[in-house]
C-alpha cells in the first residue's frame, strides 16, 4: 500500500528533449527505483490536445507520478545519492524550475484494477480556501468524483493531499491539492470539456485551479523490474550512461584545450 504519491513537474533544456528522455526514463526512473521508500514510477508527456486554456503556457513539459511507501525515506534517499554514481544527474534537465512535491491519498476509485499502465492522464491541481480544506476534501469524493467516475472513458481517479511530512523541497507547493485521473482513451478527455464543477466549487480559489492533459511518455516501471531486469530494459540502461559518460569526455577534452 502507498503512503505518498510524488508529483514531478519538470523541463528539458531547450533543444535537448531527446537526451532528457533518455536520461530520465533509461537512468534516473530506474535509480530511484533502487532507493528505499519507491514502489512503481511512471512519464508522462504534456499533450498537444489540452480541455483548458490557459493564460500563459503550462510551465512543465513533463509530468512523473511514483508510488512511494515511506515519503520521508524516498527524501532522504534523494539527499544522500544526488550527484553520486547512484543518482546521476544530467545536464539536459532544466534546473531553473523543479516541483517535487508529495501527496497523499484522500480518495481513490478504480474500475479496471492494474489495467491503467498505458493509460493518459487528466491531472487536477487545486488551492482550497483558508480553512475549507475538510469540506472540499468531503466534496470532492461525496460529489464530484463519484458524478465524474459515471462517465464513460475513465479508469480511475484519485484524490490526494499535500502536508509537510516527508517532503523534498523548503516550500509549499502551488497547489494543496491535486487529483490525477486515468483515461482509457484520448476521447474520454471530453468529460473535462466544457463547463466543469470545479468553476463552481465554493471551497477552492477556482482562478487556480488547472487541468491538463498528459500522454504516456515511458512504460510504468516498479522496484522488481529493476532489481531484476531484463535484457532489453538492461541494455538501455548501459547504452544511456555509455552516452552520457561519452558526452562528459568530450566537454571535459574541450575545456582542457580552451585553457592550454
């Protein structure tokens, strides 16, 4: 059973989406997995077909979502490798801007047990008023989603909350609560199209509120898959940190020769 779910909003260096890529799916999902506290991780691309407009652009191009059964381990693990052999770190991620934030389950439904790995996602993320955190939670599963779990399309929907136990970053996120719902197809996308209840949720700041849209980018991976990997997954791995290592000698060569 998952104690917490880490949320990562993130971005690849502009022009470097395809090393991004393959260092996070290829290397990092999987040094993560090997640390304590994570169970399963999963990649998600922003998606070109959105339900609502936003002002400005979303600020993530990509969207990881792991299970995590002790948050306050999986953070200190985090702490100790980053930068190590055991958590290399490539200069293709974006540093200037990074949401890791934990969230822990409030509701969860779920209509086709273990069918939602190649599924899409609808990812709510809400702000409740001072004080109206319990009403909205209660409304959230004694209303919306037991109305939004009717429609066709959806696989599961769970909501989450944000405390400070366990986290990574010093600051509260932007959002106290969010809400990550599977689809089984791009279509069933439609059910956020259109008026939606959250506009008339009088328990959250609807003004930022946000719903996106989220395409698989990378295959849901748990901790055995890496403890014991196969070969195809294996061989991956090694040809991402042969690139990167190759990639390392040459800036390292060019710098020695700009300063002889």
């Amino acid at each position: 059973m998952i104690e917490a779910m880490l949320v990562v909003l993130t971005n690849a260096v502009e022009g470097r989406d395809a090393d991004f890529n393959d260092w996070y799916s290829n290397i990092h999902a999987r040094d993560t997995m090997r640390m304590r506290g994570g169970l399963a991780q999963q990649r998600f691309r922003y998606s070109e077909d959105q339900v609502q407009d936003f002002a400005e652009p979303f600020p993530a191009q990509y969207l990881a979502l792991y299970d995590v059964y002790d948050a306050a381990w999986f953070s200190q693990e985090h702490r100790d490798r980053a930068r190590t052999p055991y958590m290399i770190v490539e200069d293709s991620l974006d540093l200037s801007r990074l949401d890791d934030f934990f969230y822990f389950p409030l509701h969860y439904r779920d209509k086709k047990p273990r069918a939602f790995a190649d599924c899409g996602v609808v990812f709510e993320q809400m702000q409740t008023k001072p004080g109206e955190a319990a009403a909205f939670r209660e409304w959230y599963g004694d209303h919306y989603m037991a109305n939004r779990f009717r429609q066709d399309g959806i696989v599961s929907g769970a909501l989450l909350g944000f405390e400070d136990y366990g986290q990574m970053m010093p600051f509260p996120p932007g959002h106290d609560h969010v809400a990550i719902w599977r689809l089984e197809d791009e279509s069933a996308r439609d059910n956020w199209r259109g008026s939606s209840p959250l506009a008339d949720c009088p328990y959250i700041e609807t003004g930022k509120t946000m719903t996106s849209c989220w395409d698989v980018a990378s295959k849901r991976i748990i901790k055995d898959e890496v403890t014991y990997p196969d070969a195809q997954s294996l061989a991956k791995e090694e040809a991402a940190r042969a690139r990167i290592k190759a990639q390392n000698s040459v800036l390292v060569a060019a710098e020695q020769r700009i300063k002889s």
